[in-house]
C-alpha cells in the first residue's frame, strides 16, 4: 500500500501566504480547517503505509513522545533523503497527525504564521528538528544502533530524556557526525552520577568544551571513543557546575 505526500506547490503557496501573515489563511488554521483537498495530493510507492500508525496524545515533555516516536520510525523505513522531503511530514502534521498537532501545537487567533510554518512545515534541514512529526522520526534516525534488542535504543532515551538535546547535540557539522553524537550520550549514560544534576547546564558546558579543543571540521572526524576520552578530560570542570 502507498502512502500520501503534498505536491511541492501546496507547500510553496502556504509558506508565502503564511509569511504575510494573511488573515484568510490563519483563520483557517485557527478553525482546524486547513487539511490540503484532494487536488493537493499525490502518491508515493516509495513510502511505506502509515494508516496503523496512531499517536497517543502525550504531555508537552519530549520523553512522553517516545513511544510515538518508535512507532513511527519502526514503521517508516525510508532514507534520510525521503525523510528530508518536506511534502511528506507536511502531509502528515495537516492529515494523518492533524489531531495530534493540534493537541502538542494549537493554534488559536493569535497564532502567528511563522509559528505554524516552524511546528507543521519543515522548509530547511533544520526545520525537520522543530517539526513535531519530522523530530521524532529523525532522533531515532541519528541515535538508533545497529544492534538487535533491548539496547539498541539506549542513546535514543537519552536523547528524550531533554529536550535540550534538540536545540545543541545536532547542531552544525559536528552534529551531523555519528561519532559524536554517539559519544556524547554515550558519556552521558556511562555517568549517570556526574549528570545526575544540574544535567542541562552540564550538558551545555560539554559541547562548548568539545567545540573548544579543535573545530567543528576536526572534532566531527571524532571516533566515538575519542569523543568519550575527551569529554574526560574536563570532568571536574563538569563536576564544578554543582558548586
């Protein structure tokens, strides 16, 4: 079974209409009457069928959204260059996840367009990180191992566990590189007493540490061992946040 994608021109015209702010048009949003008509669809073979895909309606906590989050990337076995399309996670926050969004994202009258255009649109790579749909699929994707079992979602929980992660672990070059990512939470996990407090901040102080030993060109050719000895180095600077 197929699934369902927006054509590119929905997308483009509701961006613009969206940046202008036009009062038709957020006024649809505000409604809940802003599903794309049939005419705005098309088909694609190459993406799996999400229709036994159903998200719980969760707590505003990023870790409330795991279990959506492993449905939908167990489920959605694409490419990172299908996951990068736009038109389907704009498909899915305006039809299959239209409920959900609404819940995670209302939008009132006073909803601004930018504000719709970061959480149910996703037009650069960074937008896939505030897509609300899009971020689950791809923190599994960038945390997932390869290995079978309990544990193969270990750096993913993590991840989850602070939202924070979003917004400073996948940031730049470096963050687009497994080494790293996986070295940081790696560390993290391994010293669960050391971030056991003052985690966000702790967390913070890592990667501007990291960003401090070499540039981002060197330290993302990091191998995850040596992200993990040189978050080692400045432990008691780590440990100094509690003081």
């Amino acid at each position: 079974m197929t699934s369902i994608l927006v054509k590119q021109y929905f997308c483009d015209s509701r961006l613009v209409s969206l940046g202008k702010n036009e009062k038709e048009l957020l006024g649809k949003y505000a409604s809940g009457n802003f599903m794309p008509s049939d005419s705005d669809l098309l088909e694609s073979s190459k993406i799996p069928s999400l229709a036994k895909v159903k998200f719980k309606n969760a707590g505003k906590e990023l870790v409330d959204h795991f279990d959506n989050g492993k449905s939908l990337f167990e489920t959605l076995r694409v490419s990172p260059l299908i996951a990068s399309d736009q038109r389907l996670w704009v498909y899915l926050t305006h039809v299959h996840f239209k409920d959900y969004m609404l819940q995670l994202r209302p939008i009132t009258k006073e909803t601004s367009g930018d504000y719709i255009k970061d959480h149910y649109f996703c037009s650069t790579a960074k937008g896939l990180l505030y897509n609300d749909v899009a971020l689950l699929w791809w923190l599994f994707h960038l945390t997932a191992l390869e290995e079978e079992g309990q544990g193969r979602y270990r750096l993913t929980e993590e991840v989850f566990s602070m939202r924070d992660y979003t917004r400073h672990l996948f940031s730049g070059k470096q963050g687009r590189a497994n080494g790293f990512r996986h070295g940081v939470l790696e560390y993290v996990i391994e010293n669960k007493d050391l971030f056991s407090s003052n985690k966000m901040n702790k967390i913070r102080l890592v990667m501007r540490s990291l960003n401090s030993v070499a540039g981002s060109s060197l330290i993302s050719g990091f191998s995850k061992e040596e992200i993990k000895k040189t978050i080692s180095l400045f432990r008691d600077k780590i440990a100094s946040c509690d003081e």
